[in-house]
C-alpha cells in the first residue's frame, strides 16, 4: 500500500514567529523560502502542515 505524497513549498518566512512555529518548519525540513520537500501524507505530517498553513503551499501528488 503507497502512501499519498505532497509536495510542500516554503513561501513564507519563520523569522520572528513562535518557537514552535519555527520547529515545526525544521520538523518539515524546510529552512528557507522557496526550499521544496515532498512528504507522505501521514497524519503526523498533515498536522504539521495544518499548524504553519500560512506560510506553505501545498500540492497533492498522488
């Protein structure tokens, strides 16, 4: 069984946000703005996302 995939992009920045905020970019592997990581679409992952949505774009992959 594959998992679903999505691509995450950082388009926002984590300068001067919660320190929680800012793990949670790291926890993603993302650490500037324009860095792209595709990830399975786990619920640990989703939440993650879910938590720093406005500062991502996110693109479902299949």
């Amino acid at each position: 069984m594959s998992e679903k995939k999505i691509r995450i992009t950082q388009v926002g920045s984590g300068f001067g946000r919660k320190p929680g905020q800012q793990a949670t970019l790291v926890g993603l592997g993302l650490n500037k703005i324009g860095k792209i990581v595709e990830r399975d679409a786990t619920p640990e992952v989703l939440g993650m996302v879910n938590k720093v949505k406005h500062l991502l774009k996110v693109e479902e992959l299949g």
